[in-house]
C-alpha cells in the first residue's frame, strides 16, 4: 500500500497536514500537500476521505 497524491487536483487547503501530520506536510514553496510518510493507518484513509478534492488516494 502506498499513499499518493495528485499535486494537479490539490488545492493547498491543508487540511490534510492538520489531520494527519505523521504522514502529511504542506510544502510552502509549492502551496502543496506531500507525503512525509507512507505508512498506512487509519487515520491516514480518513485524512484521504476529508480531502475536498480527493487528490489523496490509498493504494
């Protein structure tokens, strides 16, 4: 499993970083999320499920 996101439908909102810092950190250069690590949780998939795009996704 791996934990992916689409830096083209990405918003920058951050809520992602706000919901899960362990794996999510908002790149201040890019205004964009990024994955800091790949580790799957469940905090993780719920964090992809509040994505207001749906640019994260769990494989």
């Amino acid at each position: 499993m791996g934990i992916k996101v689409n830096l083209d439908d990405c918003i920058g909102c951050g809520v992602c970083s706000e919901l899960c810092p362990q794996n999510f950190k908002l790149d201040e250069d890019e205004g964009k999320c990024m994955v800091i690590d790949q580790e799957v949780s469940s905090l993780a998939k719920e964090t992809a499920d509040s994505c207001p795009v749906s640019a994260i996704t769990i494989d």
